[in-house]
C-alpha cells in the first residue's frame, strides 16, 4: 500500500524509514497556501543576488587575514566552481520538484525523512542566523553615517526586523518587487566602486602582507597553502545563499523554466561582482589594511564624494540580502511546518498568502541573536549551516540521478553527476574549514544543529503530513518503485 491510498483524515496511517505519516483535510492545505505566479524568471534573478550582495560590500575582506590576496583568491576561484556547479545541480531539481521546500524537497525524495529534515534543518540554521549577523552590520552602517542620532545599534536591529517582517506579511508579490528595488540600487552602488576604484589600482597593492614562515609562504602567499584553506568560509560570503532561489518555486510563474533560469542568471552575476570587489578594493587599498577593514569598499575609496555615495549605498546592499534571506527563512520553515517537521502552526498564511508565524517567530530569534552583537560570529556559524545543506543537496542529487534516472528533469545539469560530485568534494571541505576558523562558531552551530534532530526523531516524525506537497513528491516515487 502506497501514501496515495491513505484514507483521510486518518489517524497514524502509515510507517516507513522509520516516520509515521498521516493525511490531513482538505482544510488544513487551504490554510497553507502560498501566491502562486508572484514572480517570473527577472524576479527570481533579482532574488538570487539580493540574497548575497551584501557579501560584496563586506565580510569576505576578513580572509585577506587569513590568506593574503592569493589565498583568498585561490580560495574564491575554487568557491565559485563549488558555487557554480551546485547552482547547475539546484536548477536540475527545482525544474523537477518545484516547491517551497527547496533543498528539503530534494533531499527528501533522495534521502528520506531524516535526511530530508537534517537538509532543512541545515538551511533553516543558516537562514535564521544570517539575518542576525547582517543585522548587526546594519547597526554598524547606521551608527558610522550617525543616522537618526542612533548610537545603539539594537534599536537598528529591532527596526530592519520589525519593518521587513511588515513587508513581507503583505504578500509575496509586494515583497519581491521591494526587494527587486532595493537590490537595484545596491548594484550601482558596486558600479560607482569600480568606475571609482579603477583609478586608484595599483597590483603592488595586492601582495603587501609581509610573507610569514608558513609551509609555502610567498608574497603571493604570505600565510602558506594553508592560508588558502582559512579562506575558504570567507570565499563562501561572495556567493552565499544564491542557491536559495528554488525556495521561491511555488510562488514563481512556470517553475519549471523560471527558477533554473533565474538561479542560473544570478550566479552569472555574482561571478562579476565578487570578481571586481576581490581585485580593486584589494588593489586600491592594500591588503593588509582591507583586511582588518569593517567597511572595505568605502575605505578603499577614501574621502571622496564617490566613498560618501558607495557608503549610502552598501547600506541598501546590507537591507537588500537581509531582506530577501527573510523570505528564505520563512519559506523553508513554512514548508517544513506543512509536513509535520516543525509545529503545524507555523505554516498557517494569512489573507495575503504570507506565513505568518514562519516569518515571526524565526524573526523573534533571529533579533535575540543580533543582541549579541557578534557579527563575525554569527556569519560563521550561518556558513557551517549552509555547507552541510550542499553537501546534503549534492548527494541528492547524485542519488536522484542514479535511481531515478527517469524522472522528468526539464532542464538537465551539463556534466551530470560530475558536476555536483565535484560540489560536493568542496562543500565537504569547506565544512571542515568552519572548524578551522572558528571552531566555537562551528561547535555552537552543531548543537543546534543536534537538537534540531533530537526534536525530530522523539517526536515530529511521528506527526509527518503524508498529503503535503513536499511529502507528495516522495510518496510518488515510492509508488512507482512498487509499481516497477
């Protein structure tokens, strides 16, 4: 007997890998519905660099610290391709199951239940710390434009959240569309960078960290081949949360077609801008002094007009990726809840269409976190979560290629399973590079990370929701492997 032929409204209806499912009514879907056809192919692009582009204005500088321009750009060179080919594995499965569970989904059908929820779980880590660290680089923008007379930056923090949680509670149209806006803006920011930088560049500049004795120190390389490895988590920043855009699919207009092309389109984007970030604000400044540098684009301009308009702008790039990671995490927790992995009421829309508690409630968490006022902290930890999701998604879909060849894939990854094999070696390295920069941030992460299973496996995944959309796409395969 397969979970399509489970009676409704039934009590515990079936047992498999180890989860009891049951249907719910028609009732408990209805209020679980999201806006379907919010956004086409140039919106989701939109969202794709929304999500990082406050990675450009700041944060990936730190790895200058760890290894010198050559390691952090060895490092980033190897990060794209990770990033790259893991966007072309993201945009084979969104194509193929389009809904808002995003990596969940696909690790779900690949993995099973537990590997389905500790894919989530590792998303949901990531996107509800990462709005915290990015809030406190808000707070830090605000307080050096002395905006508003704010000296305090957990008045900032209780703003962004407070404001944005608004936006997007009126549905997920007006929120893609203000996100589109604020993302515009942040990239011509980067365009007044570079046509400021380039006058500015000097290649000296580059190499002026002072080689150490490390094993394989050079001026290319002043901290040694290891340096290249400590660079790695910073690397991430460039691109991180690009492959997020699949959790968009059951609000995108033709899914199928839309999100490949969008994600796809985004990280063509991002290839731009984390190049022209990496060489000339390295190339104007120094190295040395960009590393240290909380504010690395507008120091490396100086006191000019252009630093003055670039400082206003990173400001827009901070709220544009603050913003949109919002929508990640209230959509992957959305979809979670729906299932039975979460609490079911955190998947409840309102009369927009918007999850309400899904966007409060990790919101609430997120504003605890940022009053810390870690911000390095915090953005390492949202790195060790979102390199064990690839290394998860990836498997998937290795798995899903081998045994469900046949599966309608409308857009196919070039290379197959080379390609997201090669994804998934440097996710895996990169989780254990985590360790290396920061193990207390690694470690605390980890925790969470546990607990987050310990809840699943004593009790949600004796309350999962056979008839949800995400569980329907694994309920279909099981049916065709009884059916073969």
């Amino acid at each position: 007997m397969s979970l399509k032929e489970i009676p409704q409204n039934s009590d515990t209806a079936a047992h498999h890998d180890g989860a009891d499912f049951h249907d719910e009514d028609r009732a408990y879907l209805e209020k679980r519905t999201l806006r379907k056809g919010s956004a086409g192919w140039l919106l989701l692009a939109g969202l794709g660099i929304s999500y990082v582009i406050s990675g450009d204005y700041a944060g990936w500088n730190n790895g200058l610290a760890e290894g010198g321009f050559g390691g952090l750009l060895i490092a980033a060179v190897v990060i794209a391709g990770m990033y790259l080919a893991m966007v072309l594995g993201m945009a084979e499965l969104s194509s193929a199951l389009p809904a808002a569970g995003g990596g969940y989904t696909f690790a779900r059908r690949a993995l099973g239940p537990w590997g389905g929820f500790a894919t989530g779980t590792a998303i949901l880590i990531e996107y509800s710390i990462a709005p915290a660290a990015i809030a406190t680089f808000i707070g830090g923008y605000v307080e050096s434009l002395n905006l508003f007379g704010i000296t305090d930056g957990w008045w900032v923090y209780l703003a962004v959240y407070a404001l944005f949680i608004g936006v997007h509670l009126t549905g997920a149209g007006e929120a893609l569309k203000a996100m589109f806006v604020i993302t515009a803006i942040a990239l011509v920011g980067l365009v007044v960078f570079a046509v400021s930088a380039i006058g500015l560049f000097d290649s000296g500049n580059l190499t002026d960290i002072a080689p150490t004795d490390a094993v394989g120190a050079s001026g290319f390389l002043p901290f040694g081949l290891f340096g290249i490895w400590a660079a790695v988590p910073f690397a991430i920043w460039f691109f991180l949360a690009v492959e997020r855009v699949p959790l968009a699919a059951e609000e995108a207009r033709e899914p199928e077609k839309n999100v490949p092309r969008g994600i796809i389109i985004s990280m063509l984007v991002l290839l731009v801008t984390g190049a022209t970030v990496l060489f000339l604000a390295t190339g104007a400044l120094g190295a040395e002094a960009l590393s240290t540098s909380g504010n690395p684009l507008v120091e490396a301009l100086g006191d000019g007009t252009a630093a003055k308009v670039v400082n206003y702008i990173g400001l827009a790039g901070l709220v544009a990726s603050f913003f949109s990671i919002m929508y990640a995490y209230s959509r992957q927790t959305f979809a979670l809840s729906r299932a039975g992995y979460l609490p079911k009421n955190l998947s409840i829309t309102n009369s927009r269409k918007a999850p309400t508690l899904a966007l409060i409630v990790p919101g609430v968490i997120g504003f605890a976190l940022s009053l810390t006022g870690e911000g390095a902290m915090l953005l390492n930890m949202a790195v060790f979560g979102a390199a064990v999701s690839y290394v998860l998604m990836m498997v998937s879909h290795i798995v899903l290629r081998r045994r469900e060849p046949g599966m309608h894939r409308p857009y196919r990854t070039p290379g197959g399973v080379v390609t997201t094999s090669f994804a998934l070696v440097v996710a895996a390295v990169a989780v254990v590079a985590t360790f290396l920069v920061d193990p207390v941030a690694a470690f605390w992460t980890l925790g969470a990370f546990a607990a987050f299973m310990a809840y699943f496996g004593l009790y949600s995944r004796h309350h999962l929701v056979a008839n949800s959309p995400d569980e329907e796409f694994a309920a279909l395969a099981e049916a065709e492997e009884e059916l073969e």
